[in-house]
C-alpha cells in the first residue's frame, strides 16, 4: 500500500503558505541558534520537573508566535469543516482568533501576577507561568506539521485528524494540570490558591468554550 498525499495549497489563499513557511524558518533558525532549547523544553515537561526558563528571549517569543499562529490557523479549518461562518473571511477571521488567543494569555498571566501578589506567592506564580509558557512552546513543535499537513495535503481525514487532536490536547491539558498541581503543592503552595485558580483560568474557559461548540455541533 503506497501513500500518495495530494497538495491542495493551491486552493488556499498565498498568505496562508506564506505564513507557514514563515513559521518553519523560524522553527529552524530556533533549533539553529539554541540547540538545547527544544530537547530541554521536552525532557522537563515529560519528567516531571519544573521547566525553567526565560519567557522573554527572542527563541522564546518566536515559539509563541509559532503557537498562536498555528492554532489560529487549525482553528480556522475546524470552524470550516463544521461550516460555521463568521463575520470575518480570511486574514481577517486569523487576525481575530490570533488576537483572541493572545489576549487569553495576557489577561491570564495578569491575572496570576495579581494573585501572586495578592497572597504573596509571587515565586511560585512565576514558576506556574513559565509552565504555561513553556507548555505552549512545546506544543508549537507539534502544530506546526500537523497545521502543514491538514493546510497542504488532500487524501486525509479531518474527522479522524480533528478527533485525534482534540484527545491529544486533552491528554495534554490534563498532564500538564496534574505536574503542576504536584509540583505546586511540593513547593508548600496552599491547595486552595491551585483550586482557584484551576477553576477560574483553567476549567471555566474551558466550559464555556465547551458549551459554545456544542450549539454547533462540533
């Protein structure tokens, strides 16, 4: 049995190639000019240690951006394959998502500054934001060939690929939450700040987005 996908980037706008080959240069000039980033990045997130590392690098905003760019762009094809139309076509619906998801982490990381503050656990805040961060930044590694593959190439599935990610995030989540409840709670952090904050920034956004696609039958 031989496999022989067929490209379909031509019935996608240029930009839209543009965009990932873009994504793919810089994933390369990251691998390139920080070897130990991306292994780092996996072995302290699959062993259970805390991932430490500076949010604000230019490797590391360059991963982010690689992040938001390619959920922008996945979420814009399952939005297509339910035939769920918004207001805005093209750049325009990926500038929103984009900025959606965006502004999702900034008023998060907000948020848990406030809170650090607030209960002055400000160095177990931080350690729980480059978590996120860092969770994020490994997750580009993943989304970026599945974004190419699902954008470029014809003869596959996307209900088995949308179900497939959907489980996959979803076990992601759920190994990520638990490492760092763990972790937390080994640092001494009162489990009552980790209930808070799991069920205001973690799980609520979560419902809701949950209850929003089901009146579409996603």
């Amino acid at each position: 049995m031989s496999i022989a996908p067929t490209l379909r980037n031509s019935t996608h706008e240029v930009w839209i190639t543009l965009l990932l080959l873009f994504c793919a240069g810089l994933f390369v000039v990251v691998r390139s000019t920080n070897p130990k980033k991306l292994p780092s990045l996996v072995s302290g997130f699959f062993r259970g240690n805390s991932i430490e590392e500076k949010t604000l690098t230019p490797d590391s905003i360059a991963l982010f951006f690689i992040f938001i760019c390619t959920v922008s762009l996945l979420a814009m094809q399952t939005l297509q394959f339910h035939s769920i139309k918004m207001r805005f076509k093209g750049l325009d619906e990926f500038a929103f998502l984009g900025a959606l998801l965006l502004a999702y982490y900034l008023a998060k990381t907000i948020a848990l500054f406030l809170c650090g503050a607030v209960f002055r656990v400000q160095t177990d805040v931080r350690g729980y934001i480059n978590e996120i961060y860092a969770s994020a930044h490994l997750a580009s590694m993943a989304l970026l060939p599945i974004a190419m593959v699902i954008y470029f190439v014809g003869n596959i599935n996307e209900n088995i690929v949308e179900k497939s990610m959907l489980a996959l995030v979803i076990i992601f989540f759920l190994y990520r939450t638990v490492k760092m409840f763990i972790l937390m709670t080994n640092r001494g952090l009162n489990m009552v700040y980790l209930f808070l904050y799991l069920c205001v920034l973690e799980i609520v956004p979560l419902v809701l987005l949950f209850e929003w696609s089901k009146n579409y039958n996603l």
